[in-house]
C-alpha cells in the first residue's frame, strides 16, 4: 500500500504454449517430444530390464525379451538399470511414485542425448569434436558460404538429416501409454483375469471414481418389459480394445528392445 492506495502486483505474461510443453534449455537446444514421452520411455526400459531375458507370445510366436546392439542403448547404460521395486506388479500401491521417482532420475542422467543439437558459432576450441566446422575468410559473401555448404552436403541429401539427437523417439498419448502399461503389467501378474476383468480394473485406475458394473446374464426369455440388465455383450468393444491393448502392449516392449519407441502396431 503506497499513499493510501493499494498496489496492485502486476501480472506476468504467461509462458508461450511452447515452452508449457517442451523443455527448452537457455542455449536454444530443445526437446524433440514432450516430457510424458521420455518418462514412459524410461518406464518400459525398466520393464524391460525386468523381463530381460525371458519370452513373450505374440500371434502365436515367441519372442526373447532383451536389449539390441541398436546405437541406442549405446547411450543408455542398461546395466544400472535397477530391477526393484519392481513395475511388473499386481498391487497399484506406491506404483506412481516409484515411477516418479524412478522416471525422473532416468531423464535428469540421460536428458542431453534427448536433445537436439543446434548450429553453433564461435572458435573452434568451443566447438565439440563430433561436429563439422567450415572456416570461411572474414570477407566471403555470404551466397558464397552459403553455396560452399550446400555442395559439401549434397552427396548427403538422401539421408535422414531431420534429427540430430543421439536418441530420437515418436510421439504418443499419455493415455495411451498408462493405459498399455497397467494392461501389461496386470495381463503379466494376474491369471484370474478375464478381457472384461482386465478393462474394468484398468478403468479403475485411468478413471478416478469409476465403479465396475454388476455384470448379469442375458434373460434367456427375452420377455417384454423385464428389467433392463448390464451384460457382457454390453462391453463387446472393450473386450476388443483390451485384447488389442495387450497385443500392443508386447509389440511396444519387444520393438524397444530393437531400438524404436514407441512402435505398437507392427513388430520391425
């Protein structure tokens, strides 16, 4: 309060959509994907680091469970990658934190191989030893330079110049990936499940205050105004989208393995 008046706190300007979803750094290096991506990525690594080893069934076939020699995992040191507490569980409890806690050491260790790398300028003893260097006359014109760059890299043209970070991953929901992971981890854990039951308990996580029906049988007569019941063929979809989520689910975590995330639909 100055002089009998209030004064009022001016109000900053919010953020630009941008940097709410990207993590950009003050040297202009950027993520390529949002956060929710790098934590799900280090959530299936973990799981496959606790799976190392043994088989997965997909469409009839077999599949060993481990790390390639992809470049990926060149970065990644897979090896202190903790099995415990274990993902792989039945019981929710602590599960979100233990993935905060967990998530969140794994990007702040590995979070500069997430980035891509920017053009930089200045002398050469600032400049890493991976990149190339172009040292031009102080009084070059610049469509000079400029065409010089361009030859040197024309041979080039047909590789895939779009990414230059050590590990590049796709976009995905988070949706999707929470809802992929408690279907793996609860299809891995628990036999007594059933499609529908494995719908259920997943919504029960996705959903807050969501209550699983009481399923009842069809009225084998089928007689005019009895009462409307929840059945089984009320949840047809669900079933399939459950049975596609568990097919998916393996598919993500074997694909991983060979070095792409995240990769659902197809085995590479």
């Amino acid at each position: 309060m100055t002089n009998g008046h209030k004064t009022r706190k001016k109000k900053e300007d919010p953020l630009p959509t941008v940097e709410q979803r990207r993590i950009l750094k003050r040297d202009f290096s950027k993520l390529v994907v949002d956060r929710p991506v790098y934590r799900w990525f280090a959530v299936w690594s973990k799981v496959l680091k606790e799976l190392e080893g043994q088989n997965i069934e997909v469409r009839g076939k077999k599949y060993k469970l481990g790390f390639s020699k992809h470049n990926m995992w060149k970065y990644i040191n897979t090896n202190t990658i903790p099995k415990s507490p274990k993902f792989v569980r039945s019981d929710n409890k602590n599960l979100p934190r233990d993935i905060s806690a967990f998530s969140d050491s794994f990007f702040n260790k590995y979070r500069p191989h997430f980035i891509e790398r920017t053009t930089m300028t200045g002398q050469a003893d600032g400049i890493p030893n991976d990149y190339e260097s172009f040292h031009f006359p102080p009084n070059l014109p610049i469509r000079d330079r400029v065409h010089i760059v361009r030859m040197h890299y024309m041979e080039k043209e047909n590789q895939d110049t779009k990414h230059s970070a050590d590990i590049v991953l796709d976009q995905t929901e988070e949706g999707l990936m929470k809802r992929l992971f408690h279907t793996f981890r609860l299809d891995m854990t628990r036999d007594d499940l059933t499609n529908l039951d494995l719908y259920f308990q997943v919504e029960k996580i996705m959903r807050k205050g969501f209550v699983i029906p009481k399923i009842e049988r069809v009225n084998a007569t089928g007689a005019i105004g009895s009462r409307q019941r929840t059945t089984r063929g009320d949840y047809e979809s669900s079933i399939r989208k459950t049975q596609r989520d568990r097919r998916f689910a393996k598919i993500l975590l074997i694909n991983l393995g060979k070095g792409l995330f995240p990769r659902i639909k197809s085995i590479i």
